[in-house]
C-alpha cells in the first residue's frame, strides 16, 4: 500500500546527494556536514479517514532521536490500523524502526476476504549522515598515495503477514563511490558487512555519507490480519587506514575507525617512548635520593 495522495503531497521524499573527491588544498566545507531525518506514519480506514503524523530535521549535531506513531480505529467496518516510525541516527550509525498492522473488520457488506478500500497504514524512516574528512599523517609528505578502507555493518529483519510489504535500504557514500544492500522480501534478514577501498593522498578532501531507507505497508482485507515490520535495521559505517602512517581528520570531530583504539603513528610512538624512560629516570632518582 502506498500513502495516499493527501500524504504523498506533504511528505518530502529523501534524495541520496553524491559529491565528487575533492583533491585540493583540504578545506572542510560545513554545510554539507550533519544529520537527516525525514519519517512519517499513517493509519487510513474505510472512506479515507487518516491519522498522519511526520517529520522532517536537519542539524549539525551528535545525534538525532525521533518517535512516531499514528493510530485509527474505523467506525465503519470494525477493522483497527496502527502505524510507528522511529530511529535514531548519529554520525557513523543510524538504526531505525517501521511498522504497520491492520486488523480487519467483519466487512459485512463484502465478502471475506476482500480488501478493505482505503484501509491500510503505513510508515517511513529516511535518514542520513553527512561528514568530510581530510587524509593525514605526520609521516608521510603531502600528495603521498593512501587507501581508505570502508566498511558498512547491517544487522536487520524485515518480516511480513497478510497482504502487506517492507523495504530496507542501506548505503555508503565515498566520493563518487557507493556500497548499498537493499532487500524487499517478507521474512528475511539484511545482515552482513561490504567493504570498499577509496585510493587518495594525504591532504586530500573527501564527501562522505551514510544513508538508511525503510518502509512497511499493510492493507486491509476483511477478517484477516495484515503486518508489516522491519525491526531493528542497524547501519554502522567505519573507516580504517590500511596505509601505515596515515589517518584522517573530520569536520565533524567524530572517528569512524572499526576498532576503539588505533595504532600509533611512530612519531607519536617515539614520543610515548621518551615519555616513559623520563618516568622510569626519575623514578631512579627518586629510589636513591
């Protein structure tokens, strides 16, 4: 079921935006960096009475939470519709939640088994995260060549009964590259990792993104039930050096590394290193005095 054309009017479909690599002197640009969200939920029943409820945010912030949920019981043919749409996106993970549920009524007018009219909800959740990041090293000369590793974790189950239908789409923006997974089957699972390697230099400007898509819809059908969830989709995007020596900076001040602790550089190993034997020299001293 698709949302009706009073909605489709008000609600702002997402639009993945990919830019280029940018190989020049390494400038942030800041207002193409921060959090998206554009959700909604619907609930209609038999004569087209719909409860709607969306919304739509922009920010440069850590973290964006949002709730949703619409609910109609129909007079007319006993039938209920729930909808819900949630989620929470923050830069390098974004998990959210659809569903949609319709009870159907006795109908008495149609046989069992017929579809309700405009009886259905449905729900959305799109979202995205914008950051650029700039390759670094202490060791290696400006315009020296490095690999970017990235990855995108998926972790998510669409299910589906009765007459109804789901949708997951997760995406990874480098550049002019993208990695996505996109499932639309009932009782299934959108999990595993995909990687891709991005080769820049140090000094390099590059655009990245991640991005989260989901949908649920259920129609109506007299004496029968009729769900839609796809519960919880979780998205984590990393990024990883595999050149020694190189790392990166964000405008975002966030890290996307797969791991909590990185290794070193080794300039910044020797100063770990003459850090400790002063330690160890005063200690020294402070035994023999």
């Amino acid at each position: 079921m698709l949302f009706p054309p009073s909605f489709r009017r008000s609600f702002v479909p997402f639009t993945l935006i990919v830019v280029g690599v940018c190989f020049g002197p390494g400038h942030l640009r800041a207002n193409q960096v921060g959090l998206t969200v554009s959700s909604g939920a619907e609930a209609c029943t038999g004569g087209n009475v719909c409860d709607q409820q969306q919304f739509a945010l922009t920010l440069v912030q850590p973290t964006i939470n949002t709730l949703l949920t619409a609910t109609q019981v129909s007079q007319f043919d006993g039938s209920s519709v729930s909808a819900s749409s949630s989620g929470t996106v923050q830069f390098g993970s974004i998990t959210g939640l659809v569903s949609a549920n319709v009870v159907g009524g006795s109908n008495a007018v149609e046989p069992p088994g017929t579809g309700l009219g405009g009886t259905g909800g449905s729900a959305v959740f799109n979202s995205s995260w914008e950051d650029s990041l700039v390759v670094t090293s202490t060791t290696l000369p400006k315009g020296a060549a490095v690999n970017l590793l990235f990855t995108m974790s998926l972790d998510g189950t669409l299910s589906c009964t009765g007459s109804a239908s789901v949708s997951a789409l997760s995406a990874f923006v480098a550049g002019v590259s993208v990695i996505q997974s996109l499932d639309q089957t009932c009782n299934s699972s959108l999990q595993g990792s995909q990687t891709l390697v991005i080769a820049t230099t140090v000094g390099s400007d590059l655009q990245i993104e991640g991005q989260l898509d989901i949908s649920a819809n259920a129609n109506g059908v007299s004496s029968a039930t009729s769900t839609a969830t796809v519960d919880p989709p979780t998205s984590q995007f990393f990024i990883d050096s595999e050149t020694a020596g190189a790392s990166y900076t964000t405008a975002s001040g966030s890290t996307y590394f797969s791991s909590p602790t990185t290794v070193p550089e080794p300039s910044s190993l020797l100063l770990l290193g003459s850090g400790m034997l002063a330690l160890v020299g005063l200690s020294i001293k402070k035994a023999l005095a």
